[in-house]
C-alpha cells in the first residue's frame, strides 16, 4: 500500500511541474495584458503633461521676453542712470520689477509697463534718505527689503504698498 502510494506521488510530480509551468504562462500573459494597458494609459497621459510643460515654458520664455524688451524700453525712455545705478529685482513669480531711483523704489508691472507704486518714498525730501539696496525678502515672496544709507531696513509689502516692519 505505501509503494503504490509513493508510486503515485512519483507519477503526479511531472504533472505538479507542468501544472506550475501553466501557471507561469498563464502569469506572463496576465503581465503582458497588464503592461500593453499601461502603455495605452501611459502614452496620452504623457502626451498631455509633455504638452502642459510646453506651454508652462512658452509662457515663461514669453515673460522674460517681454520683461527684457520693457526693461530695454524703460532704459531707453528714462536714461540708464535710474535703472542702471542699482540692480533691478524681479519678484518671485516675474510680474513685477523693482528699480531705486529718487529716494524711493519704483514697482513696475511687467505686462503693462506702468508704474504700480512707489515705495519708501515721503513728500517731505529732507526725510528720503539715499537707498543702497533692495531684495526679495527670503521667507515671504510677497515683501521687499530697503536697506537706507542711514542703516535703517525697511520691510514693505510691495503689492499693497504697507510699510510692514
């Protein structure tokens, strides 16, 4: 009885291996289905951030296009000394433009070329003191930095125009 048992189990092991290998074809295919439905998914998919990435950089090739046709524009209507004395800043997300000039810093929007604002300027002339620098302030996009002769650094908030510290 268990030499007819063990003959079986001998005779079921070519079998066990070509059930495995049936199911090893059987995985491959299901692979193989599963990878061609993700090219199907992945191509358009592709095609498509591709094309948003494009027009993110047509924009933006756009912009600083235009941002340094103005600035040559600007330089052009008001002499090189205001713009050129001192480093022009452009804000984080390009739209504006900061220059000295007179005691204060002008804020100019990029797509029209207008004046927005100016800043640290007082209708008083003998309180303007000389400016020596401008930045962007590191921990909020949206403020800028004035470092007066005077070692005073003011802190605005160039969208509103507030004084903040």
């Amino acid at each position: 009885m268990l030499h007819a048992y063990q003959q079986s189990l001998e005779c079921a092991k070519p079998i066990r291996k070509l059930t495995q290998a049936r199911k090893y074809i059987i995985y491959i295919g299901l692979e193989t289905v599963y990878r061609e439905r993700l090219k199907q998914i992945y191509e358009p998919v592709k095609h498509r951030l591709d094309y948003q990435l494009a027009l993110q950089n047509a924009r933006k090739d756009f912009e600083r296009t235009n941002m340094i046709n103005w600035i040559r524009n600007k330089i052009r209507q008001f002499g090189i000394g205001t713009i050129m004395k001192y480093r022009p800043v452009v804000s984080s997300d390009s739209k504006y433009i900061f220059t000295i000039g007179d005691g204060c810093v002008y804020v100019w929007i990029v797509k029209t070329g207008e004046c927005l604002r100016l800043i640290n300027h007082n209708s008083n002339s003998n309180d303007q003191q000389i400016i020596l620098a401008q930045s962007i302030n590191p921990n909020n996009q949206l403020q800028l930095c004035v470092a007066q002769q005077n070692g005073i650094i003011n802190v605005w908030d160039y969208e509103d125009g507030i004084l903040i510290h």
